[in-house]
C-alpha cells in the first residue's frame, strides 16, 4: 500500500497570503496524484489531478505541482472560501486508493 | 446534473448489519464505475469499496473485506454497500463517489452529501 504523509497538519494563514502545501508518497505515483478540498460540513471536491491539472470550475489561484514522490499544491492569493481541509490521493497503484491526513488550511 | 444522494445511515451495536444506498441522477448510471470512501469523526478520507460499471469487478480495502459487500442495481440508479459484522472503528460518514470519466476508476470526481454510521452498544 501506498502512505501518503501531507505536511504541515495546519497552515495559519491571512487572506491574500500565498499558502504552500505539500504531500509525499512512500513510492513514486509518477504524476497520478490529486488533491481534494473539504469545506466544513461539506463533501470532497476534486481540485486537481494529473498532480497539476486543474478540475472543471476550479479557479487558476490554485496550482499543483511535482511527480514521482514530492508534490505541492499551492494557493497563490487566499480567500474567504479556501479556508478547508486538502487532500492529496495517489491512484497509480490501486487498490488502495490512498489519501493523505489532510493539511488544514486556518485564517490567522 | 450530477447527483448522488446517500441514505441508510444510523446508530447500530457491534456485530449487526446495515445497508446504505446511493441514488443517482444526472448521468447515465450504468456507464460509471462507482466507489465508496469513509471519513471517521474528525479524521481522514479512507477508500472503502469499488464495483465497475458491469459489476463484473468488485475491489475492497482490506480492513472491510469479507465483511462489506458493494452491488449496484441498474434499473435503479443505486449503488449498495451492505455492511456485516460491524465494529466500532466502522463508525463514519459514508459517501459514494463516481469518477471523472467513463473509461476508468480514477479522478473521484463527484461525491454524495454523505451518510453517517455510528457503531456503538
């Protein structure tokens, strides 16, 4: 089974700040990677996948990078709604398909 | 548009049974292979089970295997997951899921509001 570890577990951050989050797989997933947000109360939405492809509607401040086992989605300017709980998947050896903890995103 | 809408959920003791459902709407059901994912209280996204489009392929996390069972019914638009021998660790709320796309297992793409399951005496 593939772990998948995201740090860090919170990121206190201001709107209008950039936030940086990061996963990494214990074996490469090459760039089958995809990162979901959680808004409190609310189920999963898919962001991106492709470790840098963005999902339909989801806005251009959000971007994805990396391959292998290091990956990064980073948020380029926060607003009021992208405070939530990320996740990253890997879906290149299944099953499991396997999330990580999840990095909690706080307004400071 | 894409709608999946869970039901079944509630408190159960150890050691009994539930089955949850999972209607869909929006799309033609029977060309998606679909999934569910658990969330515990306060933690983490943990795929559960996975059945294809054909029912042909059933796929299941190892901590549910021979206790868990996922079917579908085309002529209802629902998906299945009937749950056996429950423990408390089993406790969460339930969500179905489908992929982006047709043609594979992938890219969880649309999600239900979920249903909770609690297992407890």
């Amino acid at each position: 089974e593939i772990v998948m570890s995201q740090s860090p577990a919170t990121l206190s951050a201001s709107p209008g700040e950039r936030a940086t989050l990061s996963c990494r797989a214990s074996q490469s997933v090459s760039t089958n990677l995809a990162w979901f947000q959680q808004r409190p109360g609310q189920a999963p939405r898919l962001l991106i996948h492709g470790a840098s492809t963005r999902a339909t509607d989801v806005p251009p401040r959000f971007r994805g990078s990396g391959s292998g086992t290091e990956f990064t989605l980073t948020i380029t300017s926060l607003q009021s709604e992208d405070f939530a709980i990320y996740y990253c998947q890997q879906y290149n050896k299944w099953p499991p398909w396997t999330f990580g903890q999840g990095t909690r995103v706080d307004i400071k | 548009q894409v709608q999946l809408v869970e039901s079944g959920g509630g408190v159960v003791q150890p050691g009994r049974s539930l089955r949850l459902s999972c209607v869909a709407s929006g799309f033609i059901f029977n060309r998606y292979s679909m999934h569910w994912v658990r969330q515990a209280p306060g933690k983490g996204l943990d795929w559960v089970a996975l059945i294809s489009y054909d029912g042909s392929t059933e796929l299941y996390a190892d901590s549910v295997r021979g206790r868990f069972s996922i079917s579908r019914d085309d002529s209802k638009d629902t998906l299945y997951l009937t749950m056996h021998n429950l423990r408390p660790e089993d406790t969460a709320v339930y969500y179905c899921a489908r992929p982006v796309n047709r043609d594979g297992y992938n890219l969880f793409g649309y999600w239900g509001q979920g249903t909770p399951v609690t297992v407890s005496s």
